[in-house]
C-alpha cells in the first residue's frame, strides 16, 4: 500500500461524522458531564508536571479537541494524566519547561511514525499483569507526588518521588500546617465516600468548589492556584532549540511510549465498557501524535487517553466523538471567562483530589485475584510497580515484559518432556516374548515432547541416568522446537551416552529442525555412521540389525 493510501487510513472517516449526529443531545451531556470532571484534574496534573495550572488546562483544551477528532476511538477523552506527570516531573528538573515542551513535541512525531508503521497492533501483548503492576505503581508515585501540596510545605528538592515525599512529611513534622492537611483530606475522602453513594454525581468539583468558598469565606492562610492567562497563548515555536533535540531524544522515546500504551489501555478500556465500539489502534496512535506535536506550541503538555475521564464518558452515555469535542469546547470557555475564579482554587484542594483519583485507580480485587493467579503472575505484578516507584514508568514496563517473557518462555522450555516409548507396537514383524524380552534389554527408546529450549538441561540429566543398554532411540518427530542451549544440551548427551559405549541412533527429526541442528554439528558424526533415520521403524530396524551384528541377538 503507498503511503497516500495508507495516510487515508489514519484520517477521520465519513461516519464519524455521522456518528456525531446521532444522538447529539447525549453527547453534549456526556461531555458536560466529562468536563466537570476533567478541570481539577487537568489543574492539578499541570501543576504536578512543573509548568502550572494554565499548561495543564491548554493541553485538556488542545490535546482533547485533536484527539477526539483524528484518533482512533469515539469515546476516548484525552489530555494530561497523572502517569505522563510522573514522567515529566524529572525532565522538567533537567532541561526546564523548554525542554518539556520539545519533548512533547518529539513524542507526536514519534507516535505518527508508529502509526504509520502499524505499531498499534502489538499493544496487545503486554501482559495482563504488566498493566496491573504498572497502574498500581502510578497509583503509588500520583499519591505520593501530592504530599508536599496536601501538607502545605514547598516542594523539596530530590528526582526520586520518595525521597521527595519523604522530605515533605520531615518539613510538615518541623512545621506543621493543619489547615492545608484538613482541607486535603476532607476533599479526598469527600470525594472518595460519594462516589461509592452516588457514582453519577461529580464529587471532585463540588469538593473544590465548595472548599473554595469555605476558603475564601474564613480567610484560611492557604496556597492558591495563582494568576492564569485569560485565553490560550498563541502558537509559537520560540522554545525549540534545535541543539538540545539529539540530548532530549531519550525522554522524547519514554513519553512517546507511555502515551501509546496509556492511550491503548485506555482506548481497550472503553471498548469493554461499550456496547459496539471497536478502537482502531494506528489511529489512536495517529491522533495522539498530532496531539502532542501541537499541544507544545500553545505551551500545553504532553498528553495521552485518560482511563479515569474515558471511563466516565462512556457511563455517562457517549455514543461519539462529539462529547469528547465538547469536553474540551466547555474547558476552553471555561479559560477565557473564569481564569479569575479557578486562580482562588486552594493547591491543598486540588491536591486532595488527586490522591482520590490515586486511591480509585487501585482495583483491589483486581490486584488481588492477578497476585494469587500464578506465581509468575505474581512476580512480574510486584516487580511492575517496585519498578514503577525507584526507575521510570517505561523502564518499569519494559522490565515487566521482559521478566514476563522470561517466565512465560522458561514455563514453556519446562514443559517438555523425556518418554520412554515401547518398541513392540514399532518393530515389525511378529516376534516371540523371548525375543521381545531381549530385545527390551538392549534397546530403548526415548520421545522427546515439547520444545527443546534453553531449560533442556533437564533432559541431559535424564538421559545421563539411562541404565545400561546397546542402543538408544531418541524419536524427535514430537520436537515442536528447538534452539540452540537445547541444541547444545542435546549434543553433550549423545556424547556422553556414545562415550559409555552406547550406540545413539536418531529419528524424526522436523525439516525446520536440522539448520539448527547441522550448524552446531549435533548430528553430524550420526549422519556420516547412518544413525539418523525418517521413522522410528526404520530406527528400530537398525537397532535389530546392529544387535544381530554384535552377537547379542
């Protein structure tokens, strides 16, 4: 397919317009609904990720808008996360909000690239415990980022989160501020206790709101939000400094792989949640893209699918992209008429929402059903989000699959097995029990089932302990693979047999199998004696014949 056609794929279609039209009046209350939501919550992220209020609302306003329309599901609803948080806070530590903002920029070109490669597909690989370990971490590093703000102290210095958090608890012990602890935890648990009564109905902005007032009404000493613009900034490109984007291409690669898997996950998450909806993965990752590549330029920040906001779309009754665009129109208008009364917002407020969200994304049961699964199950869900809390969310994740992928292939190499096989339904011609007997004395046969793999050390013990005999049959017609350690592990044991003074002869082997086995010379010294044999009956015969030769039969 040309590149035309391919470009043709990842743009929006004729029916998602018709989509939009359906049942508008659903949408709209669906993005109402949604929007509520979002705006603490894009405040928060924007000021957990260092470049404040204002960056965090433009990204919900740009990022949501771009998304909603290229990307590949209608009830997604984007903008910035706490996860992308977590990743931003130690760049912007490093290369300050210009370096952020490039990276966000470098992410979009990224994610169309991706796109354009058909990267979408292999999202669904990544191990069910991978996610549950990677969402529990960000759940962990999200509450603890919260700290300084719900206990009312500055923000210490440190890269870690723990450490961070550690030091804002030993600057609260010094000089404790009630007030802001208060108001956080109210709000949490305001926030937390309502959505188990009425889930519909949207605590987190009547929490912040009706904080605001008793805020302002008492004259409480508290730190607000501060001064935002009144509007959108114009689109510029006046941070990008083109020395810096060969050293700021590592964190480019991290956001751009964390928005495609949060945005992925969140997309799966709405289809499951939808009755007939069915994401386009390369189109996600298209939209995503363009997303960030423009959010950057009116100093948003980089933004992926959030579940949280999804999920609530979807409950609420969006049919279609329309409630995702309306989600971000109601921000938008929301910028530039009360930019003077979202400035009063307390941070402890927001940040007592936050720790909500932090504690709702913890699926409980869901933990504890993956922990007690399978062992395996339960090593990479730990090792997912201890990683996720001491590294950064996509070493966190690519350590997970790898470990996961370690563990699936060694339970795999573990299942095969060593048989030994009777050799009368095998030998033709009939024979009497005197004979059979003999015969059972001298010859054994072996069937090696499964793969034959790295773990194939097991098989060398085995064969290591066969009792003494003449001839050893070793039938791979069951060999579903081979590779080299087991390649290897195979050969040391006909040797070692062959050094005991046992003739080794072969059969069944796959035709897949002998590149391998022919590089490594496993079978080479067998092949020039005629030791190797297409059939087991044919390997039989031989064995009789030699036996015959050597005067044992």
């Amino acid at each position: 397919m040309n590149v035309l056609g391919r470009s043709r794929e990842l743009l929006p279609a004729r029916g998602d317009l018709a989509a939009m039209l359906h049942q508008p009046r659903r949408d709209l209350l669906a993005g109402l609904t949604v929007a509520i939501v979002a705006l603490p919550l894009a405040l928060g992220f924007g000021i957990s990720s260092g470049l404040g209020a204002a960056a965090g609302l433009t990204t919900a306003v740009v990022a949501g808008a771009l998304a909603a329309v290229f990307g590949g599901s209608s009830l997604q609803v984007s903008g910035p996360t706490g996860a992308m948080t977590v990743v931003l806070v130690p760049i912007m530590h490093a290369h300050g909000a210009s370096g952020v903002l490039t990276v966000g920029l470098l992410a979009g070109l990224i994610l169309i690239g991706l796109a354009v490669a058909k990267a979408g597909r292999y999202m669904a690989f990544v191990p069910a415990p991978v996610v549950e370990g990677f969402t529990l971490g960000i759940a962990c590093v999200i509450g603890l980022q919260q700290l300084p703000a719900a206990l009312g102290v500055a923000i210490p210095d440190g890269d870690q989160v723990v450490v961070i958090a550690a030091r804002a608890i030993a600057s609260f012990a010094q000089h404790p501020h009630w007030i802001a602890a208060a108001l956080a935890a109210v709000v949490a648990a305001s926030i937390l206790a309502g959505a188990r009564i009425r889930p519909t109905v949207p605590f987190s902005i009547l929490a912040v709101v009706t904080s605001t007032v008793v805020v302002e009404v008492a004259g409480l000493d508290v730190a607000r939000i501060g001064e935002l613009p009144a509007g959108i900034p114009a689109p510029s490109l006046s941070f990008l400094d083109l020395s810096t984007v060969w050293s700021l291409a590592g964190p480019a690669c991290a956001v751009a792989a964390l928005a495609a898997l949060e945005s992925l996950l969140s997309a799966a998450v709405a289809d499951g949640m939808g009755v007939s909806h069915r994401h386009d993965p390369d189109r996600e990752l298209f939209g995503q893209g363009l997303a960030n590549l423009v959010t950057p330029l009116f100093g948003g920040v980089p933004a992926t699918g959030a579940i949280a906001r999804t999920a609530v779309n979807v409950r609420s009754g969006a049919g279609s992209r329309l409630a995702a665009l309306v989600h971000a129109a109601l921000l938008a208008a929301i910028v530039y008429t009360a930019a003077p009364l979202v400035e009063r917002i307390p941070l402890a407020a927001l940040a007592g929402v936050l720790l909500a969200t932090a504690v709702r994304m913890v699926e409980v049961g869901s933990v504890r059903a993956m922990a007690g699964a399978t062992r395996s199950d339960a090593i990479v869900l730990a090792l997912t989000a201890a990683a996720t809390l001491a590294l950064d969310l996509v070493k966190a994740v690519i350590l997970g699959l790898v470990v996961a992928g370690a563990l699936a292939l060694r339970a795999v190499a573990r299942s095969a097995r060593l048989r030994q096989m009777p050799l009368h339904p095998d030998l033709p011609g009939d024979h009497t029990a005197e004979e059979r007997a003999l015969l059972d004395e001298h010859i054994v046969a072996y069937r090696i089932d499964g793969p034959l793999l790295f773990a194939a050390h097991r098989f060398l013990l085995e064969l290591s302990e066969v009792a003494d005999v003449s001839v050893v049959i070793l039938r791979m017609s069951a060999v579903s693979a081979i590779d080299a350690s087991g390649a290897l592990v195979l050969k040391d044991a006909i040797e070692k047999l062959q050094h005991r003074g046992m003739t080794v002869l072969v059969s069944g082997i796959q035709p897949g199998h002998h590149r391998t086995l022919d590089a490594l010379d496993v079978i080479k010294h067998l092949h020039a004696a005629g030791h190797v044999f297409p059939h087991t009956p044919e390997a039989i015969q031989a064995a009789r014949s030699h036996l015959h030769h050597t005067g044992i039969l």
